[in-house]
C-alpha cells in the first residue's frame, strides 16, 4: 500500500474554505440586518406625526384666544368660558383623528386672565398647554406657554 496524502490535503482546504465562507455570509447577512434595523426605526418614528400635532394644538390655541380676545363684549369670565368650549370640542376632535390612526393624544391646558384692569376688558393673556403623545412605540410630552402679545 502506498502513502499518498494529496487527497486528504485538499479536502481539509474545502472544508476550510466552506467554513470561511459560512462565516462571511453569516457576518455579511449581521452587517445587512443592522443596517435595516436602524433604517426601520428612523423611518417608524412619528416624527412628523409630533410635530403635525404640536403646531396644529398650538396654532389651534392661539387662535381661539385670539377669537375670544377679539370680541368686545364679552368680560374675563365670559372669554375664559367661550375658549373652554372651543379648545375642549378640539381636543375631542384630534384625540378621535389620532385615535383613527392608533396613537393616544392628550391635551390639557389652563389659561389666565389679565386681571390688572377689572373692566369688561379682561383679556386672556397667558395659556400653558401640556402636550402628550404616543404610539405605542414612542412617548411625546410637552408643556408650553403661550403668550398672547398685544393684551391690555
């Protein structure tokens, strides 16, 4: 019987070379799956959906006081009570809008009026709006003061 070991040789390299290759496609196939999982979770955050949200409450807000503020006869009490109305059937609204699209929404919020003149002027001058948001996979929370420029 002769000794020849040539055969032995070369399949040690191809069992070397199958489990280089494993390895690489196994580190290829993680490189690839990190990539895409951190592309999902910037594109899955509601970004614009927060920022949509803000702007209208806050655009919603300052409008109304500057509704209320606008008409003249009506005293502190009376506009607190007409932006009350008016913010509250808001919030009913965009907590339903929201809701529609699975994310909780809530707002709440306190106003002041300008008690420095007791007249029939009162004007509501400050508003603080706390803001929540989620989705299930993101929470939002805000609170901002609103300043109504221009009161007496």
């Amino acid at each position: 019987m002769q000794k020849d070991d040539s055969g032995q040789f070369i399949i040690l390299m191809s069992i070397v070379v199958a489990i280089g290759m494993v390895v690489l496609l196994v580190l290829l196939n993680q490189s690839l799956m990190a990539g895409h999982s951190s592309s999902e979770s910037i594109m899955s955050f509601p970004k614009d959906d927060i920022r949509e949200f803000r702007a209208e409450t806050v655009e919603e807000a300052s409008g109304i006081v500057a509704d209320v503020n606008a008409n003249n006869s009506l005293n502190g009490i009376q506009r607190q009570a007409n932006f009350n109305g008016s913010f509250n059937r808001y919030i009913g609204e965009v907590k339903d809008l929201y809701a529609e699209n699975g994310a909780v929404v809530d707002v709440s919020y306190s106003s002041t009026v300008n008690a420095s003149n007791l007249s029939i002027y009162q004007l509501i001058n400050t508003t603080t709006l706390n803001m929540y948001y989620s989705n299930g996979e993101t929470t939002y929370n805000e609170t901002t003061n609103l300043t109504i420029r221009g009161v007496a």
